[in-house]
C-alpha cells in the first residue's frame, strides 16, 4: 500500500486498518490544501480537535471555490 501513513492523531500510531480509519478534521497547511487529520475508530471522539475548526476549514474551502 502507498501513499501518506494514515496516524491516529489520538495515539499517534499507524492506522493500518483502513476500516479502522476515520476523518475527524482537517489541518490547513501553510503553502497547499493542507491535510486530513485521522483517527482510530475508537479513538476518534478522544481527539481534541475543535469541530468547530474544522466547520471554519469546510466554509473557508467552500467560499473559496464558488468564487
Ligand atoms: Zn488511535
């Protein structure tokens, strides 16, 4: 499997198990899309990322493509 390491922002070990994986934010990076922030499934609700934040990510992201 290739690609970037899905690690569990929580515990910061290697989500191998894609079914394991979910989404709970998103971080904005400095120069570029940024990146998504993921989770085990257990541990998911145990981040302390502000969903807030992330609401603030999705309208940002979506403002900017309508115009
Ligand atoms: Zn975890």
């Amino acid at each position: 499997m290739t690609g970037p390491a899905r690690v569990c922002r929580h515990c910061d070990e290697v989500i191998t198990d894609p079914e394991d994986a979910v989404i709970v934010g998103h971080d904005a990076g400095n120069s570029g899309p940024g990146w998504t922030v993921w989770a085990h499934r257990d541990h998911a609700e145990l981040v302390d990322t502000l969903p807030d934040d992330f609401l603030r990510v999705l309208l940002s992201v979506w403002g900017a493509q309508v115009r």
